[in-house]
C-alpha cells in the first residue's frame, strides 16, 4: 500500500505510513464486530478506519479506498468546520483515485487466474455502482413523483422496484435474481432527505475521470489535485470543475471514466478467452445480484 501509494506522491504515501505507525486501522475481524468499511475524520488532520481486514485483495482495495478518505481529510484539516462539510456526490474522489492505484498496481503484476479474479472483483463493484445504483435511482425517483400525490404500498413498491431493475439491467440479469424488496433491505433510503444513489454512481465516475486526467498529464494533476480536495466543500461539482479545467456538462470526461472500465472488460473477456476450463476466483469481491453495497458506501460514515 505504501509502495504503491509513493508511485503517486511521497504525501499520499507518508499517510499511509502514519496511519500504520499510529495506529489509526481497526482492521482486525473479531466476535461481534460488524461487517463493512468506513472512515471517520478523528480531529484535525487524523482519521480513524473501520473495516474487516481477510486475506484477499478485495480487502486490499477496500483499505485503499478507506487511506484514501483519510487523505481527503488531511486536505480538508485546513479548513474551517463548515467547509469541510463535503457534498457526498465529491466524497468520493480521493478514495476512489486511492483504490484505482492500487487495482492497477496489482493488475500491472499479476497474470491468469489470479488477475481474472482481481478484474472479475473490480468489474462487479463497477457493475454494482453504474448499473444497479442507476436501477435504485430510477425507483427513488418514481417513488417521489408518486409519494407527493399519496401514500404507496408495498405492492405499489415492489412493482417499481422490479420495473426499475428490468429498465436497467435489460437481459443481463436471470430474471429469477431481480429483488422486490430491495427498496426494505436499505436503511439509507431512509435516512436521506434527497436522493441517496446517484451520488455513488458520480463518484465513481468522477474519481475514475480524474484518474484517466492523471494518465494524460500527471505533473498538470499534481499541481491541483490537492487543491481540488481540499475545496470540495466549497463549491458545487461543476464549479469546481471548471476550476481545474474539468467539465462536467461535457460527455468526453464521463466517456473517459467510463473508458477506464470498458479497458478493464476487454482485458477480463481476453483472459477468459485464454482460460479454458477457468478456475473458480478466489479472493474477489462478492457478488452483487443480491444487492450488495456499492464501494461508496465504504464511504465517511455513511450509514451501513
């Protein structure tokens, strides 16, 4: 993590490093201690890491992406309390540029099974944000349109919930895994006064966007990257994209974010090719059929 952190500064890999040394990781899986990842801001420029750390490299990517808002944080400690209060659809662009590092150091190194494994884990996270957040967005959305003439029932809300899911996933899910109750099993719709999925699907995209930006001129992006961080509680997206030369309104940067996924599946759908018969992966991320959280809710203390 360290190694691979000082690939891009020797900031982001001193906090890994001090995040080690102090002591800020509660990595160990122990008797009654809850499943998920998070990251807290502490005081000042420390945080605190929430997760359940097993011997794979979905755990590695989660840790990265848990350091990843702790360097957010560190960014933000110059600022006054009320302006690091970061809107959540850019409380993800530093744990999600974070994670890519390391996803990318490890694809770099690895070949065969090993690395179908890591790209299958990586490609259902990315499946689960994109296209099955969308699918919760199209259901929050025709829930408010309805909800503000009158009250829904259940019925009314598993219909909306399969409609959206068939609108999303088309033929590439088994019908017999669509979940009607998947509007019961998450808390956060209720804990939200707008809407909660969106933000997750804009910032994977965003943080994958910066990374595609950090590709094609790296010493332009370090002079603003800590920038950008340390004002995203400052302005809105599009604003402070235009600060640092991003456009948000403009197709090309969210073509290029998704470019860094679509490299990834044509790398995945080559290797598989190759492989034959294909061993079971080991040690990627799970599925997500059943509506397994996306990566941004190992977000600042989002609720699990």
């Amino acid at each position: 993590m360290v190694t691979q952190f000082g690939t891009y500064s020797p900031a982001l890999a001193g906090l890994a490093t001090r995040a080690i040394r102090e002591r800020w990781v509660d990595a160990e899986p122990r008797a009654g201690k809850r499943d998920g990842a998070f990251c807290m801001s502490l005081r000042e420029d420390e945080s605190r890491v929430f997760l359940n750390y097993e011997p794979s490299f979905n755990s590695v990517q989660t840790l990265a992406h848990e350091l990843g808002h702790a360097y957010h944080n560190v960014t933000l400690a110059r600022c006054s309390p009320l302006q690091r209060d970061t809107p959540m659809p850019l409380a993800e662009t530093a744990s999600i540029f974070c994670q890519t590092i390391v996803t990318n150091a490890a694809l770099a190194r690895t070949g065969g099974d090993e690395k179908v494994s890591i790209l299958e884990g990586n490609l259902q996270d990315a499946c689960q944000v994109v296209v099955d957040i969308h699918s919760r967005f199209l259901f929050e959305w025709r829930v408010f349109q309805r909800r503000a003439r009158r009250e829904l029932s259940i019925e009314e809300l598993n219909t909306l919930m399969l409609e959206a899911q068939r609108e999303t996933y088309g033929d590439g899910l088994d019908p017999q895994a669509l979940h009607p109750y998947m509007w019961a099993m998450k808390p956060h719709y209720y804990s939200s006064r707008s809407f909660y999925n969106w933000p997750y699907t804009f910032g994977l995209l965003f943080g994958l966007g910066l990374y595609a930006r950090y590709r094609q001129d790296a010493p332009g992006f370090h002079a603003g990257y800590d920038e950008l961080l340390s004002s995203t509680g400052l302005e809105g997206a599009a604003e402070l994209g235009q600060r640092f030369g991003i456009d948000i309104r403009s197709a090309v940067f969210w073509r290029a974010s998704l470019d860094v996924v679509r490299e990834r599946i044509t790398e995945f759908d080559a290797l598989v090719a190759q492989s034959t018969p294909l061993n079971p992966p080991a040690g990627g991320a799970a599925g997500h059929a059943d509506g397994g959280r996306p990566q941004g809710e190992h977000s600042q203390g989002a609720p699990r």
